[in-house]
C-alpha cells in the first residue's frame, strides 16, 4: 500500500514522505490514526503544502538542533499536577503538558509530536523525556513532577 505520511513517525519517515507499507498496517494504523492518507495523484500535490508546512516549524539546520538541544539541558522543567494517596496522579502526564512546562521554563517553543515519553508519566519523581529535535540529533530533558 503506498501512503504519504502526515506526521513524523518512528522508524518510517517525516511528513510527506511517500512510503510503501503491508495493506493491514495502513488500513488499520497508520490511515485511521491520522498518521498518514492514501496516495493518489492528486494527494500528490498535497505534499509540497505538507513539506512548506513542516518546514515553517522544523529546526532547520544540525547545529540549530545542537543549540537548542544545549538551551534544553541548562534549564528546569518541574510540572505541578494533582495527586492522590501514595503520589499517584489522576491521569497521566502528557506531551502536550511537558512542551507547556518547557515554554513556562523560559525554554525553547517545542513541537509536542516530537516528545517522545516511553512509559506514561503517572507517579510523582523526576522523569527523563526524549526530544527528536533534527533527524540527527535529540536531547533529553528531566521532568519533576509534583503534588500541585
């Protein structure tokens, strides 16, 4: 099946990439989930808007990365959230909340699609987050999360 992907996804390409993929991983993953629309001549012609797009908000340049992957590491990122008994949270910490608390931490502007959290964040504790920052180059951040 051949797809144009719509956002970064792991391991097969950048948005607008034209991909080939078995049918039951598109059909049933990629398509439903947004991740990717199926390519037609016409779906064609929606790639250069996707890559203008991608290309707005992306760090352009590797050394561009390094410098933000550098301004990551000098700051403090602490999420205040609401806990119950023993520090479990109600809910789950999300990428979208880890991307807010880096900007309140005076921070670079982060793009919560390329945060990526390997387990769900659901204790209270320092949690250690990856960014994929360029193709080449990702940073990882710790995140404190507290009883707010």
């Amino acid at each position: 099946m051949k797809l144009i992907l719509t956002q970064q996804v792991s391991g097969l390409g950048e948005p607008g990439d034209v991909i080939e993929v078995k049918d039951g991983y598109g059909r049933n993953y990629l398509v439903p989930r947004g991740f990717a629309i199926k390519w037609t001549r016409g779906a064609e012609k929606e790639i250069d808007s996707i890559k203008k797009a991608r290309s707005a908000r992306e760090i352009a340049t590797v050394e561009h990365a390094k410098e933000v992957a550098g301004r990551l590491k000098s700051i403090k990122v602490t999420l205040r959230t609401r806990t119950g008994a023993n520090g479990r949270l109600f809910g789950a910490v999300t990428a979208a909340d880890i991307a807010d608390a880096v900007k309140a931490a005076d921070g670079p502007d982060l793009d919560k699609r390329r945060i990526e959290i390997g387990n769900p964040i659901k204790t209270v504790g320092t949690h250690r987050v990856s960014v994929r920052l360029h193709s080449d180059v990702s940073a990882t951040i710790d995140v404190d999360v507290v009883a707010g």
